[in-house]
C-alpha cells in the first residue's frame, strides 16, 4: 500500500512538472517574435471552444474592442484598435502572434491576462476573435 502511495505521488510531481513545462514554453516562444508567429493553435474551433472565448471577449475585451469586434468599444484607449470584424484586417495576424499579444499585453492599454492562466482559454479566446471575420 505505502509504495501505491508513493507512486501516486511520484506520477503527480511528474505530471506537474510536465503541465509547467509546457506552458512555460509557450510563455518563452511569446519572448521571440519569429517563434510566436509559428506558433500553432491546438484547440479546434469547436462551438464549445468559439461560446468559451466569446464569454471571455465579453468580460475583458468588449469595452475597448467593440461588441463586434470592430474596434469601436465604450473605453477609448486614445489608441486605434483592429477591427477583427474585418477578414482583410486579420489575414495578416497569425493565430500565434494573437495568443502572445493577449499572454503578454499589448503596449499600455492592453493588459497581460493574469487571470486565464490557462493556455486552452487564451486559445478559445483566438478561436472566438477569429470567428468574428467570416
């Protein structure tokens, strides 16, 4: 009994270590421009995925973005935001470099998400903003 004890705990250390790893190495590939833009979205757009970003967009990102995403929110940031509302606007910007941009905060008006520490929500969030264009 005691080393079925001691392996649970050896796998759950293990399996820790892992889930840290892997989100710190999406945390570094957002300190390297070229990394950040190969980055590859794992989550599929599914309708879960797309109502799980939308309920996020909703709390943080609306009120400067605009309910639509296009670009005209209630705060004015003193800044012009993307209009994600716009496919030719978004064509450009890469699934990765969006993940980065809401991982790491974007220039002064675009705080770091501290809150969705999961990468799976910062992906259901691309997964919602990039529903917006079509």
């Amino acid at each position: 009994m005691r080393r079925l004890c001691t392996f649970v705990v050896v796998l759950a250390f293990l399996f820790s270590i892992g889930a840290l790893l892997a989100q710190t190495a999406s945390s570094d590939s957002c300190s390297n421009p070229a990394e950040a833009k190969n980055l590859v979205n794992p989550v599929k757009p599914t309708p879960e995925s797309i109502a799980q970003g939308k309920k996020y967009y909703g709390y943080d990102c609306a009120m400067c973005h605009g309910a639509t995403g296009n670009g005209k929110g209630d705060v004015d940031t003193g800044e012009k935001m993307p209009d994600f509302s716009n496919a030719a606007s978004m064509k450009d910007v890469t699934d990765g470099e969006m993940f980065c941009s809401l991982k790491t905060g974007k220039g002064h008006t675009m705080p770091l998400e501290r809150i969705r520490t999961s990468p799976n929500e910062l992906w259901n969030l691309v997964n919602y903003v990039r529903s917006l264009a079509k």
